[in-house]
C-alpha cells in the first residue's frame, strides 16, 4: 500500500511512520507546516495532526483524478469541519475518529452494554465512578476518553483524576454495588496501540465504497470477515 | 411475603433469614436435615442448601393445593434432579441458578459482549487470561465462576488461582494486547451478596406465571418494568 | 481473660463481643450510655466507644484497689482527654491507638521507610498519590487514615476520595516514576479486623507493666517474643 | 562524561545511547560481537550484554594506565565471572547488580521491611503470594525478579505467572490476613528505566574509590548527599 502523511515529522507522525514501515507499507506523499514532499498518488492519505492543516489535507485528497481515501484522527476539529468531510465522503471512503485504539472501543461497547442490561439510571442500588490516571505532562482533566466513557451514562458520573510520573494512561469505570464490585479498566502500554489502529483503518479503507466510517464501523468490517 | 427456607441453620440459610427478615418477609416454613416447622402455606420456598435435600424439597412445594413457587440455588445437582425441576416448573414458576450474584451477571454479559465484539479466536491480537482469588478455606481450583466465565470463550483460557487469607472473592478477565490491556474484574464484598440476589429474585417468584426462569431471566424482568 | 467493655451495645461493641468470646473471654463488666453492669473486677477494660464516655471509663478503671489496665480506641479525644490517660498510665498499662490493625500499621511502616530510602522530597523523579475508596455512608474526605498516610510525607500529597457502594476501606499510596511505578495498597475485608486487634492488644496489656503504649509497641512486643 | 559501551547495537545497549546521549554523554568506545571502536580512553564502561562478552570487557578496563570503572548489569554471570569482577574492583570502581531499577530496588526493600515488622513466619496469620505479569514473548517463569522478591521471605512463596499480551512487567507481593489485605505492586512503564538506572550508576562509579558495589550502595550514596 502507498500511503500519504500528513503531519510526518510529530510525534504521533514518527509513531505512524514506524507502524507503517513494518507492515510494509510505502510513504509517497508527507507534508508538516513547513515541508511538502508528493512522489506519487498515495492509496490512502492519513492526518493525525492539527486543525490548521485539515483544510490542506482536504485539498490533496481531492486533487487526484480519483481522490483519495482519508483516515483522520485529529482532535479538535470543529462542526464546519466535520461537515466538510462528510462532503468529502460522498466521493471516498472516510474513517474518522476521536480515538483508533481497539480497547477503548471495546471500553465503550462494555459501558454501553452495562447500561442496557444493568438499569444503572432506574435505581439506587449502584454507584459509578471513573477513576483516570496519565503522566504528569498531561494537563487536561478529565481526560477526553473519561468525558466520553461519562457521557454513556444518563446521569452524572463522578471523576477522579490523577496526573503522576510517566502513566501512559489508565481508565477504570467502576460499578459499586452495596455487596459487590464491578471494575473495568484499560490501561495503554504504548502510543503505538493508537498507530496500529490507524494502519488497521487504512488498509480497510482502501478497499471501501464512499462514506464515512467510525472507528467502529472498521472494527465491524473485520468480525463479519474474520 | 411468607416463604420457606430449606437449610435454615447453615451458613447460607443464615444469611438469607437476615436479607428476608430486613425485607419485612416472614418465615413460615423451615428445614434442615434434624428438624421440620411448617406453620402455613408459603408464597415461595427458597432452597440453597445441599443436593441430598433436593427431593424433599420438591414434594414439599407439591403438596399444598396451590404449588408453592420455587427459588433454588443449590450448587452440583444432577441431570435428573435438573429434569425434576423442569417438571415441576411446567406446574409453577421455578427461578433456579448457580449464581444469584447481579455483579456476577454483570461480567457474564460483559465476556459474552467481548467475544461478539472482539472476535478473540479469530486472530492473534488479543491474549486473555483469569486471574481469582479467594480465601485460603476455599480448597477448589479454579472456581466455579472461573471456569463459567472461561467457557465464554471458544479457545482454552489460562486460569491462575490464589488462595490466600480471607480474600471474599475476586475474579479478573484480563485482555491483553501488544500495546493495550483491558481487565473486568469482579469483587464480592460480602456473601450477603448471594442472600439479597435469593431475595430479589423470591419477591419477583411469587408473581411470575409457571415456567423456568434463570437469574438471568429474572434481571431482565425488573429492567423492563424499571 | 476477664474483659469490661464501655460501648457493649454499639456496632463496634458487638463486633469486640463477638471476637472476645471466640477467644474465650468473659465479659465481667458492661455499660453503654444507658445501663451499667459489673460483675467483678475485670482484668482490662476496652473502651472503642465515644468521647463522651471516656472519663467514666477513666474512673471506672480506678476504682478497684488494682486499677485495671486499658485498651482504649476512642477517636476524637482531645488533648485534655489523653493528658488524663497518660496520667492513668503511671499506675496501670494503658494501650492507645487511633487504628487497631496490623495492615494499616504495615502501610505505616511502609511509608516511613519509603520516605527513609528514597528521598522523595529531595528530588524530581518521583510523583506520590494517595487513592482512597469507602462506601458510600462514610461522609468525611479524605479519611483519618489518608491523612495519616500522608503527613509520613514532608510535602503535600494529593490525595483522591471515592465514595462507592459498599466498599470496607481501601487506601493506596502511589508513587510514580517516569519509567516505573510502585503501589502500596491496603484493603480492609471486614470491620472485625479492627475488633481483632483489639483483642491481641488486651491479651498483652493484662501483663504489661505500667506505662503509655501505642499499637505499634504492642506488635514489636510480639516480635521480640515471636 | 565519556563512557564505553559493550552491546552497543543490541536492544538494550540502543536504550543506554539513548538515555546517555540524552544526559550529554560522549560515546567514545563501543563494541558488540562483530565490530569495536575506540576513539579514547572512557571515564567508564558500561556494559549489559551477554556473558560471553564479559572477559573482554574486564580485559579493556585494564587495559589503560588508570584502569576504567565498569557498571555490569549482565545477567547470568556465573562465580568465576563474580570472582573475577570482584579482583578488578580492587583496582577500580566497579558497580554490579542483576536489576538497575530503582523502582524494584524500593520493593526489595519493603518486603525486607515487612519480614522485620511482621514476623510473617512466626505466626500463622497471614498468607504471601506473589503475581508477576509479563509479556507473551517472556518464556521464563516466575521471571528474576520474582524470585529474588520470594527469596525475602524465610518460608516457600506461591508464584503465579501471567504471560500475555505486552504487559511491559509487573510484580505484586501479596500480604493477606484473614481481616485485610496489603498489596505491594511494581509496573515497569518502559524498558529505558534500566538504562536510566546505568546512567545514574555510571555517574556516581566515575568518582568512587575502587570497590565492589551494589545498585543499592550506589542509591544509598545519593541519599547521603541529597
């Protein structure tokens, strides 16, 4: 597979990179804000990085006779933004998500799932709290994984939070009974998990009719085939 | 609600007695393997006592005009004692399980969702192992509720067993992948746990039209009225 | 042993009851706020109950011709309070402590001699944690035990509360380097722990000479003789 | 600082560069099993390969007119290289441990705490198990460190061995009595947390007196001055 870049020389750039290397994947085409660098039509275009460049990555997508499938993982774009990718996606398979790691899916379908069957909101019987640990650089509390995991609840859902040492990042929701305790926890052990699940994502994505896909949809792909 | 407990003077009958009594229930029937008191009809019989009081415990639900509903959680009973039961549920609601725990119900749910979600067997991403831990008394190993939650899974799963001090009771799922670590881990605080599951499931027994019904079964009564 | 107990009616009164007499001891002397009971000298007093009781039990201790040595438990007494103890204690042996367990003491131990290693405060590289988990009744955060755990500490530690469904009482001390990361972890099983200590405290003090004795110097006691 | 570096391209010795470049550190000597390099004499020589590179190594830190210091943290080193590194630490500083972490070094010295403070094999009241978790590709079991921390104990040690997914390495010591339960647990974060502890060795062997010293010596030496 022939893959763009954009955003190559950050620091979730080099993790991609790497990823993608070892899966014997070619980068013909990378750009960051200073440098842009295009060998030849790339078979996906991936673009974990900053708000500022979307429009670009936007551009280059269509460029192309056939334009380009995009993965995108970055955070903090706004509604306009969302909107034009969703214009994109009429044209070309889109993956977009907040998070590409496997857990954290999984993390999710649990809490969802938690709430289907347990009637957590319909009585008193059990608490919930969220409990959130990351390095000391992370200054952002809760994160936005935890934010996430509380918005599955239809009630409001205490959180802890702890920033200390080198924490890659830990999530456990727990579901306290009078007599007993539930505890589901993920814990990262590496940013490359997030890399895996973009280098999962483009490569079912090169595949894919035009429409835009969630993390999840993906996922979905590979247990129907699996 | 009148009920009768069969197995009154054990660990469990206890128990069960102080959940029922602080429910406002009155106990109008009792049993153990000396003694018999049997004031008036029961609305339900409630039996986690030992497989060798089993057939007595039928007949006696059988010999009141009306049968008396069933709440049975004895452990190790055979296919005919099973068969029995069944027979008698064509006659009168029959809650039977060997586990009233909700947590426990809970985890089951959750490990069921993984398989449907993850596609564990089908690749080699993921490695998932058991971990539980009980009090130094419990000679069995693994525990029941392990091997349950093991059998979940269509592939052998690894199950490490700790026996130490006056642990109440743990069971761990761990999913582990290359870059990430999930773990749904399950604590009894107290055995009262069991008793209170017994009474949940006896006021809903009393009310329910003729049929077997797991504590499964009986769970998602209360959601859909909830 | 022969054993008086102010407070013999209240939760922690019946838990010291139920410890004592699987040991067998004889409760010769009993009060509560309501009724008072003596039927001979006993050989220590075990006071686990409030302030307002303590200077009867004070007097109480005195009023043989041998003053009965104490064990007393009694949070929340002032400085008068143990002033007046320590008075006693030139007569007779009197073991005072805030915590009654033997882990908790460990958890000390630990802490102290973490700070004795590891110079914590005098540099960067390690971030310190408390977590504490209660149920969700106990209303003052953080607990006396956090607390306590962090004064070991000669700089402030941030410390998280998590007020849950029925939790005994979990406190764990994180210390967080940027490539590793240790955890002590406490977990009371059951309040009965607290009731045993109090037991091996009143065993020793029956035999201890005159004098002010904290929990930890009962336990090096046994040490020495182990 | 200028140092040498025995392995330099194997796993380890790439994150010794790393981290010592990151200190600005000079690499000026550096060999592995194919090729050597030397630019200058060393300040020290680092090395964590494998046994068979050892004699080599004693040899070059003898082979200057002021003999270099050496931080040794090649494992399975047998008595003859032990007895050999010890006639060359008559002449120069030479550190040698089997784990540079300060983390596990923390461990050791809380479970020989515990054995002092709590008479654990006096009595029968509490129960130790140790749970180590690693990595799928980790074939040994229990790993080093489990059995260092087990041989702490005066009395047999359960082990259990989790080997799954890339759990980068964790070990909890387990002290449960009947009443309560204190867990003492190490996770490594990151392999550099080794390198980072030959970094903070190879600092202080620089300007030590010859002699034989433990990774504990060398922490100690800090606490001193810190």
């Amino acid at each position: 597979m022939k893959y763009g870049l954009v955003g190559y020389s950050g620091r979730m750039g080099k993790l991609i990179r790497e990823v993608f290397d070892e899966h014997g994947h070619v980068l013909v085409y990378r750009c960051d804000d200073k440098t842009e660098e295009a060998v030849e039509r790339p078979d996906v275009i991936v673009d974990f990085s900053l708000p500022e460049a979307f429009e670009k990555t936007l551009k280059t997508a269509q460029q192309y006779d056939r334009p380009v499938p995009l993965v995108v993982g970055t955070t903090a774009l706004n509604n306009d933004d969302i909107a034009d990718l969703k214009a994109v996606s009429k044209k070309v398979a889109v993956v977009y998500a907040r998070n590409f790691s496997k857990g954290i899916r999984l993390m999710r379908k649990i809490v969802d799932g938690l709430n289907e069957w347990g009637s957590f909101s319909a009585n008193e019987d059990w608490d919930v709290e969220i409990i959130e640990k990351h390095h000391r650089f992370k200054k952002d509390k809760p994160s936005g994984t935890a934010k996430m995991l509380a918005e599955a609840f239809d009630f409001n859902v205490p959180t802890s939070s702890i920033r200390a040492g080198g924490i890659p990042g830990e999530h456990a929701v727990l579901i306290a009974g009078l007599g007993e305790l539930i505890e589901i926890k993920h814990q990262a052990i590496s940013p490359r998990t997030f890399a895996e699940g973009a280098c999962f994502a483009a490569e079912k994505a090169v595949d894919l009719e035009p429409g835009f896909y969630t993390f999840d949809d993906i996922c979905k792909l590979e247990e129907k085939n699996g």
